[in-house]
C-alpha cells in the first residue's frame, strides 16, 4: 500500500489512482463467476443492443442466490477495498451501486466523453455546484484485460473549458469521441483496482474481452425508494455482516 498522505494527495489533485496488482488474481475467480452470472441475468432484462454497462448486479432480480450475493457483499466491504474509502472519504461513505462495464454489441459504436452527473436530470448550472459537494468515486477492478479509461487529470475539481464542454456535449462541429486537451489513457489488468471520480472528463475505450467490475461508493447514502426499487442491498435475515460493513448499507 503507498503511502496514505502522497496517496491522498495524488487522488484529491488527480481524481484517480491505478493500483497495479493490488487483488491476488486467484481471489477473484470465483468473484468473477458471481458477476458472470449476475451479467447474464441482467442481460435477459435488457435488450437495447447499444448498452456499454450493467447496473445494480446485487439486486435480488439478477442475483437472486442468497450465498453468492453475500460473498459479494463481503468482497464490495472487504478491508482492502474499505481502507482506500477511509482515505477518500474524510467522514461517512456509502455503498451505492455496482456496474460491469463491457463491449458495444456494433463495433461502430463510440466512446463518449462524459460526466457522470450529466444524466441526472438536473440543470447544469446545478451540476457545477453538485460536483464540489457530492463526492462519487469508482472502484473498477477489471475482470479480463481491460484496453482503458480516457480521462483528463484533475477535471473533478472543475467544471469544462469552453472546448471541453463542446466535445462532450457535440457542440457546433465537435464529436464527443474526439481527443481533448491533457487526456491520458490507463489501461487496467487483472488484479488491479483503478479508482476515480465520476465526475471526471471521461470516456471508456473499447476492445479486447472487456468486462470490469465497477462498485461506487459517495458521501452520500443512497434513497430508501431506490433499494426499494432494486433490492440491491443486503437482506439483513439472510446476509451476515459486522456492525462496521453494514454502516455502508444506510439509506435516507
């Protein structure tokens, strides 16, 4: 583990961190399978064929065994993932969702420069000032050879240049595929954790049998309505967790 000060202070100017060969690759075999299935299921509820990502694969609906949902419950709370939100996170943190992040079915397709806040529904004049109070960070632990996130450094802390923000939202001429000023490519391995803010500048690039596990957590807990709508969160009568793991799982 780095130091936890020069860590802190990489993660907070930066808005990531790639750690190389932090998971023993044989930890997360099985944890794999889990996702594999859980994938699979979500799969079956969701056809459009333009889909990058999964979400919510601890729902009960695409992971109704109880025994596998735990262990993953217990991998999402483990001490090596729990220690870098302690660095992150200077008071509370919460569990939010989980993704996997796969290939485009139609290889035409684009990677996008994005803000993750930009599809929440909410103006961007309300966005500029979430993004400084509402903190969201990736957790992507790449299950198969990962090609990469694009991003650019340090974007988390502000809002678009002029540029920028033409690229991202396809303004005038511009395509929000096309290169931005200081991107940088991370390309991620089996065994590695890369962790970033959503609200970095970003897009995915595409290739190779891409399929990484993202788990998000913020400073923020998530609504009783949409654990209600997903089940996504432990059942308490079946899923044994310490009093310090279930912290994670508050909503308001």
């Amino acid at each position: 583990m780095h130091n936890n000060s020069k860590l802190e202070s990489e993660i907070r100017e930066n808005g990531y961190f790639l750690f190389r060969d932090y998971f023993p690759k044989d930890n997360l075999t099985h944890i794999k399978h889990i996702l594999v299935e859980a994938n699979t299921e979500w799969k079956k509820h969701n056809s459009n064929p333009k889909v990058i990502n999964s979400a919510y694969l601890t729902s009960t609906k695409f992971l109704p065994n109880e025994t596998e949902r735990e262990q993953l419950f217990q991998f999402i709370t483990s001490k090596k993932i729990v220690k870098i939100c302690e660095i992150l996170f200077k008071s509370d943190y919460y569990f939010l969702n989980t993704q996997i992040f796969f290939n485009p079915n139609h290889l035409d397709q684009r990677p996008y420069w994005h803000r993750d806040i930009q599809y929440m529904g909410i103006s961007e004049e309300e966005q500029k000032k979430r993004i400084l109070k509402d903190f969201v960070w990736h957790f992507r632990i790449p299950l198969e050879e990962d090609p990469g996130i694009w991003i650019v450094p340090g974007s988390h802390k502000r809002w678009d240049t002029e540029e920028e923000r033409a690229i991202r939202l396809e303004l005038g001429n511009h395509l929000y595929d096309e290169s931005m000023p200081n991107e940088i490519l991370i390309p991620h391995h089996p065994g590695d954790l890369l962790v970033f803010s959503a609200h970095l500048l970003h897009k995915g690039e595409y290739g190779k049998n891409r399929f990484s596990f993202d788990i998000l957590f913020t400073n923020f807990p998530e609504s009783k309505k949409t654990v209600g709508i997903w089940n996504h969160f432990p059942n308490w009568e079946f899923i044994s967790l310490t009093p310090e793991q279930r912290k994670l799982f508050f909503t308001k």
